[in-house]
C-alpha cells in the first residue's frame, strides 16, 4: 500500500517490534508505528495521536492486552485492536473478541500479520460508512413530511418515525404494548382496500404499491392517507418486512371533493345559461367539447367528433370570413378574444352566440393550448348581460382552478415519485458507497422541492381562507410609509424613489392585511425588475372614477412584453426576467386578493420603459 498506515503497538520487547515492523513492510504495507512498553506510555499515545490500527502483545509488566482493550474502547476509540502474542488458547481467544479485539496473530506465524491489518482496516471503515448512511438516511426520514413505517410479515410496527407519530397520535412503544397492527387503525370501511395492498405485497403479486384510505387517529379523528408500499427482502427473497411512506391528503381530498362538486354545479349552471366550454391540444391537434356545446348546436356527441371545422359548419354563411378572418388573427397573435355570431342549429333554429377564447403557453412561450366558453344569448337582454358576465367569469375561474389543481398535483407527485425510486434502489445490496450518497442527495432534494410545494399551496389556500376577517378603515399614505419602512434597506442600497398622490381619495374600508400584501407585492415587484442603469421611480395614485376606487401603480422599469406574455402575466409559477431570482407567486397572489376583495386588475407594459397596473374595487 502506497498511503502510510499508522500504528501504535504496544510490546516491551523490542526485537518482537522489529519483527512485527519487517513482516509488515514485507506485506506492501507502508507503517508509522510508534511503540510503547507500558500502561502510562500506551495512555499517553492513546490521547495525542490517532491511528489506524493498534497492535499489542498480551502479557507486559504489569499491563495485559485485555486491559487495553478496555482502555480503547473507554476512550471512545473504535480503530481495529489486534492481538499479536507468543501463545493463545481458544478459551482465551474467545474472551479477548468478545472484549473487543479483531483478531489475534501468533508470532510463529507473522506473515498473516499484512494481511491482518488490512483486512481488519478495510471491515472498520466499511462499518464506519454503513454507520454513517444508516444516520443519513435516518435523517432525512426524520425530516421529510411523509411519514415512515415499517413493518413485520405480520403487519406489526417496527419502526415508526416522527412525522408517523404527528399524522396518527400514537408512538412506536403505543403500537406493541397494544399490540397494534397495520390493520388497527384502518376506518371500517376501508378495511378491505387496505387488507388488499398487504396481500399483494406478502404474497409476492407486486413489489410495490401505492393506495388511499381512510385511518382513525389516536384521538379518533378520520383522516385520508395515501401509502407508498413496498417490500423488503432477504438475501433468500424472503419477503422479511414492508417499508411504507404515507401522508396526510385530507386536506387535498376535501379539495378533491370540492372541485368535484363544483364541477357538478358548473355543469348544472352550463345547462340553465346555455354555455358550453371547449379544450383544443395544440400540441396534439385534439380537442373536447362539454355536454352544453352538442346540446346548443343541436347535435349528440355520439354522431359526430368534435372540431373546429365541425363548429364552421354551424356558423351563419353572412358571419362565416368574419369568424374566420378574427380567427386567423388571434391564432397568430395569440391574444384573448370575445366574438359575437350568428349560428344556425341542426334543427335549422338560427341563434345568437359569443364565444370567448384565451390561450395557454409552456415555459418556452409557446401556445399549447385554446380553451373557452360558447354560450347561446339569443334570449338574454339587457338585464341579464351582467348576470352572463358573472356567469361566464365562473366558468374561466373553474377552468383556472383546474390548471392550479394540476400543478399542484404534478409539482407533489413528482418529489414523491423521486423519493420513492430512490428508496427502493437503497435496497440493492450492492450499490456501492458512492452510489448511495448520490441517492442520499437526490432525497433531500426531493424533500425539499416537495416542501416548497406544500409551502406554496398553504399560503394560496391560507389567502383564500382569511377573507372573512374584519374590514376597518385603511389609510393608503399610512399603508405605504409602513412598506417603505419595512423595505427601508432596499430604499437605501439602490437608490428607489416611491411617490405618491392620495388627495383625491385616502382611505378605504377593507381587509388592511390584503390591501398590504397587494401593495407590497407591486411595490417589491418594481424594485426587483428596476433597470439597472436607470433611477428607479415607483408612483402610486388613488383617484374617485364614477363609483369606483382606482389605483395605478406606475414605474420606469424592465418592462413585460405583453403580446408574448400578456396572457401569463398573473399566472402562477410564471415568470418572464428568469436572470433575475424568483418563483413566480407575487402576482398571483395580487390578482387573487385583489379578486377576493372584490375588484379588478389590468396592466400596461412597454419592454424597457416601465410598466402600469390599474386596480378597480367598487365603492
């Protein structure tokens, strides 16, 4: 061996130490051995240097091998300890292991001294990394917000970690005086779903599998969990335990539930108001209509496939090269549009429409998708168009919900997916410790991006739970001295100029904490996306326009591009300076509290000049 390999033997006699030095240089070993003879001096070297192996001969003045041994290992000291000696019976043999030792060379034999050592440094540092991994993973078990559990073949807890004991109340020492299995706390009627997945897994149908049920806590509460399962086997593929990952959805099954029935509602209203919503793929040239859309055209979705050259077909020949002329216009332009038509039914009716169109684009600013509304207003007056715009203004916010709802899933489920192949590729026995570090580190990762998703979904959810707190009077001057205070440093480091013209109207009654959260975020938002080499200005105005509150933020900063962007601009997770840090919630959350609130907001943006908000809330 090239490294040195450093060693303390202890042996009074210094020709055995010159034997033991030669036999070991004899094995390719490179030593740096210091020898003591005695108790004081082997005490010594014990607390002023480190080895890598220590070396000793039984029986000294005063002093044996079994006294230093326990030495060694009162003093926290794990290096391996071999006993190099004149005799050794197996009865004494036997002892001295037991005591600690790593084995024991007779001096008639010193050639297996070489490797000796090496064998017993290789086995110590192969148990300092498996040590050492068993506390990372046992780390990041402890810190992610799944829960861990294992289990026995007989679904009995063996391990239960903390985030398992905050979902179901009950400890680990709880589970097996008890004699809990993994059945015990499974609701009634979701007992056969659960018995289902331990079968498959027990009797080898499936490795692994993933299920939702509901479970009752220790102080009897019903939660919905999801489980990630999968087995645990032995060197024979004896299935010898079930390791589980689960978290608590009850919160996003109730979430769940609620998009369910509101999507039954929605389709409920769709049929009253006579509005039908369409989905085209862009990417994938397909698209969906809803039952409302057959059911105004007078058609069945059995007889025909839905298209956009089957809805030409509808159109009203004197409206037909101006539907296609606005089309070919916003295909290319990729703006919003609202078009007023005439349609003739199957039945030969003829009828009014509008239609309302908006695009969607992926992160390249590439449009992969056209959703919208078409509702029949042949019998709505004059009276009933707000009630159409409130109407048709639920119908794109179901359609947002449902964006947000996908997100959401895809931004857990892909960690989770992440967590769980890694998992069970820490099952191969094989990986070398390189490998698992790099598993090690794709974990933590995961369970920090899946933090950070939860973190985002309960601050949206958090906003739209708190509208119901009590409105006071807010004066705007106050509102923005208390930002620019808070944001003081930021003020003083770059140089930001914030004015402001409240005269015409300075206070407001509402929730003082939403109309904060909307001019900070407006505010932040100028100051990050300032122009370098330009004096950042930001002015805010209040002004009476009929019986309407206005405000308008203005700056002088980067800019948006708004024919590429404009339909992203309030999107969630959506961002258009990506040189400059952020995630993409800020204006999110502005349009939902400004909407919560009750009012409206637009922006104006010219790349490289500035850009305006307008907020409107009815007074």
């Amino acid at each position: 061996m090239k490294e040195k390999i450093k060693i303390l033997h202890l042996e009074d006699s210094q020709f055995d130490a010159e034997l033991v030095a030669r036999e070991l240089k004899r094995g390719k070993i490179n030593p740096e051995i210091l020898v003591v003879s005695n108790k004081a001096t082997f005490i010594n070297a014990l607390n002023s240097f480190s080895y890598d192996v220590i070396l000793s001969d039984h029986s000294l003045a005063s002093f044996n091998s079994l006294e230093a041994i326990r030495l060694v290992r009162q003093a926290g000291i794990t290096v391996p300890f071999l006993l190099v000696t004149a005799t050794m019976t197996d009865v004494f043999a036997a002892k001295v292991m037991k005591e600690g030792a790593c084995d024991y060379i007779l001096k008639d034999r010193l050639h297996r001294l070489p490797s000796a050592v090496i064998n017993s440094i290789e086995k110590h540092a192969l148990k300092e990394n498996h040590q050492a991994a068993h506390e990372m993973l046992a780390f990041h078990i402890e810190n992610t917000p799944l829960g861990f559990i294992v289990w026995d073949n007989l679904m009995h807890v063996k391990v239960l970690s903390k985030k398992a004991e905050e979902i179901f109340g009950w400890s680990l020492k709880e589970f097996s005086e008890n004699e809990r299995n993994s059945f015990s706390q499974v609701y009634d009627e979701d007992f056969l779903i659960a018995t289902k997945a331990s079968e498959d897994l027990m009797n080898g149908i499936v490795q692994r599998n993933t299920t939702q049920h509901r479970n009752i806590t220790k102080d009897g509460k019903i939660i919905w969990c999801e489980w990630f399962n999968s087995v645990l086997k032995d060197s024979d593929g004896k299935i010898i335990s079930i390791m589980s990952l689960v978290q608590d959805i009850t919160d996003s099954k109730t979430f769940a539930e609620k998009l369910e029935y509101n999507q039954s509602r929605l389709k409920e209203a769709q049929a009253i108001a006579h509005i039908g919503n369409f989905d085209v793929d862009l990417l994938n040239n397909s698209e969906a209509w809803s039952d409302e859309m057959y059911e105004i055209l007078g058609i069945t979705r059995e007889e025909t496939n839905p298209s956009f050259a089957l809805f030409l077909s509808f159109v009203h020949p004197a409206d037909l090269n101006y539907i296609k002329s606005e089309f070919a216009e916003y295909s290319t332009s990729f703006t919003n549009t609202t078009l007023a038509f005439r349609f003739i039914r199957k039945d030969g009716a003829i009828r009014h429409g509008c239609s309302e169109a908006r695009f969607e684009f992926n992160e390249n600013q590439k449009a992969i998708r056209l959703f919208g509304i078409f509702q029949d207003v042949t019998d709505v007056n004059l009276a009933e168009i707000e009630r159409t715009k409130m109407v048709n203004d639920i119908m794109m916010r179901n359609t947002e919900l449902e964006q947000f709802s996908y997100i959401i899933s895809h931004n857990l489920r892909a960690p989770v997916a992440n967590i769980l192949g890694a998992a069970n590729a820490l099952n191969d026995a094989e990986l070398s410790f390189d490998d698992k570090e790099i598993l090690f580190r794709g974990i933590k990762t995961s369970v920090i991006r899946l933090d950070d998703v939860v973190n985002d979904l309960n601050h949206i959810l958090q906003a739209k739970d708190e509208v119901n707190e009590t409105k006071e009077i807010v004066h705007f001057s106050a509102l923005v001295e208390s930002i620019k205070i808070s944001i003081d440093n930021f003020i003083d480091k770059y140089g930001i100029e914030i004015k402001y013209d409240f005269v015409e109207i300075n206070e407001f009654v509402t929730l003082r904490a939403y109309l904060y959260s909307i001019f900070y975020n407006l505010i932040s938002n100028s100051i990050k996306y300032r122009r370098p080499q330009v004096h950042c200005i930001i002015e805010i105005k209040s002004r009476l326009k009929k019986n309407k509150l206005e405000f308008i933020f203005m700056d002088n900063g980067m800019g948006i591009d708004l024919a590429k962007n404009g339909s992203n601009i309030f999107g969630l997770y959506k961002r258009f300076h990506t040189n400059i840090e952020g995630k993409g919630m800020g204006l999110f959350m502005v349009k939902t509290q400004v909407e919560i609130l009750g009012g409206k907001i637009s922006v104006q943006s010219v790349p490289n000049e500035g850009t305006e908000f307008k907020i409107e809330f009815e007074l």
